[in-house]
C-alpha cells in the first residue's frame, strides 16, 4: 500500500514536472528539437571490478536501489534487506538473481528498471560463487548448540515426516508439493525467514484440527522438540546450513551413535500406520532385525540388491556409515 501512495505521487510530481517542461520549452522551440543524449549510459565494462567479491562490495548497490523501499521501516512485500540473514536467503533461494535478472515468475526489481550491467554482474557473481555455510572457510563448521542447522535436523526431519510414499516425495506428491530439499522446502513450505508464524510449513504442522494437520491422520503429529527445531531455524533465517562436529567413532555404541542416526533420518517413514518397506525402526529391538539380516548396511551402504537408504535423502556421511557399521560389527548390541 506504501509503495502504491508513493508511486502515485512521484506520478503526479512528474507529471507537473513535464508539464512544467513543455510550457517553458513552448518558449524555446530550439531546446525540443535537440534530443537529450543518453542520460545514464552503462558504464564500460572495464571499470567493472569483480576481482574480489563479497558482502561489502553487495551492500553499497543494494543501499543505492533498494533500501528506500525495503528498510525495518518500509519494508515492500514484506522484504526488509539490511539483515544480511535476510539478503543470504534470498540468494540461496534463487529469489534475488530472480529479481534483479527480471526472470520469469519474479517481481522484477528495482521496479524502475534494471541495475547497470555492472551491479548486475557483482551481485550474481557474489550469488553463483559464495558458499553461505561456511563463513570461517572450510568444511568443518563446528556445530553451535544453540543453532539448528538444514542440512543436520531439518532436511532428515522434514523428509522422514513428508516425503514419504504418496505424500510429498517426488513421485505422485500430494497437491503436486514436494518437499525434498532446500530449494523446494523453501519455494513449497513458502518459509519466510525470521516468521515461523508467517510460513505455510510451520502453520500447517501445528493446526489443530486433525484432518487438515500435517502430516494428516492416522499419522502422528510431530513433537514439541521437532516443532520448536523448525521454529528456531526459522527463527535463525531459514538457512541452508549445516555443521559438523568432527567423527568420533573410538567408543561406538547403539544409544550414543546409532539411535540418533536412525531417529534422525528413518525413524518418520519406518513407524507410523505404513512404514517403508514394512520395516519398523522405532526401537532397538527392531533396528536389531535388519542389522541381523544384513538389510541396514546394505541399504544405507547402497550396495546392489537392496533399496538405497535413506530414501530421498543424500547417502549417509562417512563417519554416520562407520559408526553403523562398527556397531554391527562388534555384534550389535543394546548398549
Ligand atoms: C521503489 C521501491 C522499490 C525498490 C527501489 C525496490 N523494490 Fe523490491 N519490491 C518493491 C515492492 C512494492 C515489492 C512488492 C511487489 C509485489 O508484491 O508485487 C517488492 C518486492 C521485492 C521482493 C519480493 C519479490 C517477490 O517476488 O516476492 C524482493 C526479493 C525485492 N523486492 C528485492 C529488491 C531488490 C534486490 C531491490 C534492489 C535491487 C529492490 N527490491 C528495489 C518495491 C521496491
Ligand atoms: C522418505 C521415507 C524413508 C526414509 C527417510 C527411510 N526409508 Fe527405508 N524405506 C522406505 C520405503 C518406502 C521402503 C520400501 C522400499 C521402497 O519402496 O523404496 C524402505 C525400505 C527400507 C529397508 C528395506 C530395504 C530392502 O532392500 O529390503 C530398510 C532396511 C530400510 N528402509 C532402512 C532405512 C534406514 C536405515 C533409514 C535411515 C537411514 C531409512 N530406511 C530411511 C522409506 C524410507
């Protein structure tokens, strides 16, 4: 509403402005017969620096074109740019190259018209080369226990409770929803940054009527830890991170190593009405069967003959692998 007052009024100012122009060239027919030269041609090429690109080389173009009308003030479609939070997910997402590139399906901004060539190729240049998980440089991004991180707790969670068969997997999902990794987490769940209350996905995990909760009966709502997970990464700006603690397999046990793997990652489709395959996994002594028959390792080591694990999720990590498979080697044991 903010932006449809405001351009109604820069409207009539240039309006009056032209009208202003006319009147004083009817004066001067000598100054309408000249065309104005290119009033802002795009800068050379040359002195485009992209040598070194990063945040600080991003700030100054969006506080030019786009602060004005997307501050903690005005914040025009309910986007507020200055929180670099806000910035990194709208990168992720595709949205910003979305927008600023005028592709199809995106609002084209600014509305005036696009950014000169230059701003056009720092900012795509910062999107396409930055990887947002890892400020520090590295792969090894210790886990902070007060973050809750995508890749970790969200994507396994979101994907053991979703995308099972005929729900939101990539086969015949429901409603055509599919929920099987950032980008389409994102986009379908339509996740606002920093508003767990404003995103589709968390509104409809905690409805209260039953038929219309997800995932829907007969299947269990998910708990008050899982809900408050996808709260607080929401909360964090719905980031496409991940953490990693370093492998400690020198003590493997089933409690410490393997339960959490398995409550993380299989648990969601392995319980319920219709678990996967009709394996459960709620508990030890059922996880013990399929380590016994030789159907865990060979699905989550992906060997030939069994069907890959977890499904429609990435292979489990090396050291996730060496922990289960130590487990079973020294006799899989409720310890
Ligand atoms: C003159 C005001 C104005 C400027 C300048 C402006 N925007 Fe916008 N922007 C808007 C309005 C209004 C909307 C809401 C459009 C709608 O919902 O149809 C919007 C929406 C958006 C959205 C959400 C788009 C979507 O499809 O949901 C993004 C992202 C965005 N702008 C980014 C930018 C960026 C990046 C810049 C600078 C390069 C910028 N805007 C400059 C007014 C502006
Ligand atoms: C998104 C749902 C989903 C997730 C997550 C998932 N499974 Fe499955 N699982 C299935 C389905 C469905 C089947 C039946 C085979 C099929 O239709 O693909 C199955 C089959 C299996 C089987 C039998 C495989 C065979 O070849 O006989 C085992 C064992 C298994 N899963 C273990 C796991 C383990 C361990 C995990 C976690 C690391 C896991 N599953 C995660 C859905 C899932």
């Amino acid at each position: 509403m903010v932006f449809r007052k405001l351009t109604l009024i820069s409207l009539l100012i240039l309006s009056f402005a032209t009208f202003l122009i006319i009147e004083s060239c009817k004066h001067d027919p000598g100054i309408m017969a000249t065309p104005d030269p290119d009033p802002d041609p795009d800068p050379d090429p040359q002195f485009c620096d992209t040598t070194s690109i990063s945040y600080t080389s991003i700030v100054p173009i969006l506080s030019a074109n786009c602060y004005g009308c997307h501050n903690d003030q005005t914040a025009n479609g309910g986007v507020n740019l200055k929180p670099y939070e806000t910035v990194v997910f709208l990168a992720q997402n595709g949205i910003l190259a979305g927008v600023i590139n005028h592709k199809q399906g995106y609002t084209p901004m600014p509305p005036a018209g696009k950014l000169n060539d230059c701003d056009l190729l720092i900012i795509n240049k910062w999107v396409n080369d930055t990887t947002f998980e890892d400020p520090g440089g590295g792969n090894d991004h210790p886990c902070d226990p007060d973050s809750v991180y995508f890749e970790n707790e969200i994507l396994p969670l979101i994907v053991s409770s979703c995308a099972t068969t005929d729900c939101h997997g990539t086969v015949n999902p429901q409603d055509d929803i599919i929920l099987v990794d950032y980008a389409s987490i994102i986009d379908n769940g339509k996740i606002m940054p920093d508003d767990p209350e404003g995103s589709k996905l968390f509104k409809v995990i905690n409805e209260d009527e039953p038929q219309d909760r997800m995932p829907p009966e007969p299947n269990e709502p998910l708990t008050a830890e899982q809900i408050n997970k996808l709260r607080i990464w929401i909360e964090q700006g719905a980031l496409n991170n991940s953490c990693d603690n370093g492998c400690d397999t020198t003590n493997v046990t089933y409690a410490e190593n393997v339960w959490p793997i398995i409550e993380g990652k299989c648990f969601g489709c392995h319980s319920g009405n219709n678990p996967g395959g009709n394996v459960f996994l709620r508990n030890y002594t059922e996880v013990v069967v399929v380590a016994n028959d030789g159907r865990l390792w060979g699905s989550v080591n992906h060997e030939a003959g069994f069907t890959a694990m977890p499904k429609n999720l990435p292979k489990l990590s090396e050291c996730e692998l060496a922990a289960i498979r130590i487990w079973i080697e020294e006799g899989a044991q409720d310890n």
